[in-house]
C-alpha cells in the first residue's frame, strides 16, 4: 500500500501527541499530569477529527502514526 501524503497540521499534531503520551509516562512530569492529559485529550481531537479522514478514511490512522514515530526518532 502507498503511503499517504498527510497534512502538515496532522502530522504535526500527532507528533505533538506522541510526545506528551511519553511525558504522562516520564516520572519526573509526576506534577504535570492533569495538563498533560488535558493536552492529550486536545491533541486527540485535533487528529481523531481531522478534515483529512472525511476524504481518507480510518484505514490511514496506522500509516500516520507510524510516519510521525518515523520523523519523531530522526529528530532526537
């Protein structure tokens, strides 16, 4: 299957959640977790209700984490 060309804004956000999934697990953010979680829950909706999926469809959800978590290990 082609990997999709998905929207700057998405990926963005799924990277975004990406990494505050990793600091709710961080034990040094202890004192951080109800902004986490509220800024999971807001990066949630950003990716879950996308204008893209209308036109995509669910079946891309893996090909878009699997690409942030691809930009996201080239970065560090």
């Amino acid at each position: 299957m082609r990997c999709p060309a998905f929207p700057e804004d998405l990926i963005t956000a799924q990277c975004a959640w990406d990494r505050t999934y990793r600091a709710l697990a961080d034990p040094a953010e202890r004192g951080r977790t109800t902004a986490l979680r509220r800024r999971l829950l807001e990066l949630s909706v950003q990716v879950w209700w996308h204008p893209y999926w209308r036109e995509a469809g669910t079946g891309h959800r893996v090909a878009l984490r699997t690409r942030a978590h691809e930009l996201e290990s080239g970065a560090r």
